[in-house]
C-alpha cells in the first residue's frame, strides 16, 4: 500500500521477531499490525514496540470484532483497531488519521472502548500524583480544554475544529500533558481526565 508522506512506507517482514526488530530499528509512524501472528500475539507485540517507542502509533488490522479483542488491544497501547473488511480507501485514510494522532475505530467499536475507559477510571488506580504531599503538575487552561475533549472522545481534527486551533497545536497541547503527568499513551490520559470527572464537564 502506499501512503503520502509523512507516513512511512514499510514492507512486511518475514516473522514477528524480524517485524519487532524492524520496528525498533526504522521507527516508522505507523505500524499495522494483525493480532494473529506466528509465534508471539499481537497484543503483546503492540506491548513490546510501543513500550520501546512510545511515540510510535499502532493501527490494529483484524478480521475479529469481538469486544475482548478490542479492548485488549488498546490496554496494549494501539491507536487504533480496525477491521479487515475494511476497503483499501478505508485502510489508506485509518493510516493516514492514526499518523496525524487520532483514534480510529471501525464504526460500532468507538463507543465500547470509550465505555471501557470510564470502567476502568472508576476502578481504584493508586495515588494520584501530588496526593503524597508533592505538588500536583498544573495544567494551562488550554491543555485542561484540549484534555475534556479527549477525555469525550473527540478526534484531533474535531478538537482544532471546536477550538479554532490548528491541528498540529492540539498534538503539541495533548505531547505536554502527557509529560506533565508522567503518562504514556492516550488510553492512559483519556482515564487521568474520566477520574477527574473532565469528560462530564
């Protein structure tokens, strides 16, 4: 498939072992990933890969729709999940939306991963920060804007939109929470937000 920059273009390799080489190695933009691969899941290749770039963005790419499947790959850190009855149109803009940052679910499943992060937010988590006498990180009033709408669900896109923002600066504010907190990925600031009761507001 070929993708317009700044997608990189990357060719399948023979197995798993040699594709997370690979992906450590050529830090592509995106990685599409199936869930059943030779010899090691694709849960736990998402796992290895995002662990080892965090700013690598996985768009998962199954022929399973079933709710578990989903969920797990999106605790393991993927963008994205979509389903491989997709059309080569559909693929091409899911790749080209996960590159530019945003979470790009076949239709029907937005809303099940959505309900996952407010079940898991309503689960005890630990500490929040700053809860052991240090100072909790404090946020612009526009990072805690750009925040309650992730937290809703909202597309990079949609977010610029609603703020009359340019898409890259809503990435820049979404890149300094995620430092400020000390957080890694998305799924894990949609759950800071839904604890602090941001995607009600």
């Amino acid at each position: 498939m070929t993708c317009p920059s700044p997608v990189s273009r990357w060719s399948p390799p023979r197995g798993t072992a040699s594709g997370v080489r690979r992906a450590r190695s050529t830090a592509p933009d995106v990685l599409v990933l199936d869930l059943n691969l030779p010899g090691k899941p694709g849960v736990r290749v998402c796992k290895e890969v995002v662990a080892a770039n965090p700013a690598l963005r996985v768009l998962v790419l199954s022929a399973s729709g079933e709710h578990a499947d989903v969920l797990e790959a999106v605790k393991s850190g993927a963008t994205g999940y979509l389903l491989k009855s997709a059309s080569t149109e559909e693929l091409q803009e899911a790749v080209r939306r996960t590159a530019a940052g945003d979470p790009v679910f076949t239709p029907g499943l937005a809303g099940l991963v959505l309900g996952e992060y407010r079940r898991l937010a309503s689960e005890p988590a630990g500490p929040a920060q700053g809860d052991d006498g240090s100072k909790a990180p404090r946020l612009t009033e526009r990072e805690t804007e750009v925040l309650r709408l992730v937290a809703k669900g909202l597309s990079y896109k949609q977010i610029a939109e609603r703020l009359v923002i340019s898409h890259r600066t809503v990435q820049n504010h979404v890149q300094n929470t995620l430092g400020k907190l000390q957080l890694h990925n998305r799924v894990e600031l949609v759950r800071y937000a839904i604890e602090r009761g941001l995607d009600e507001e």
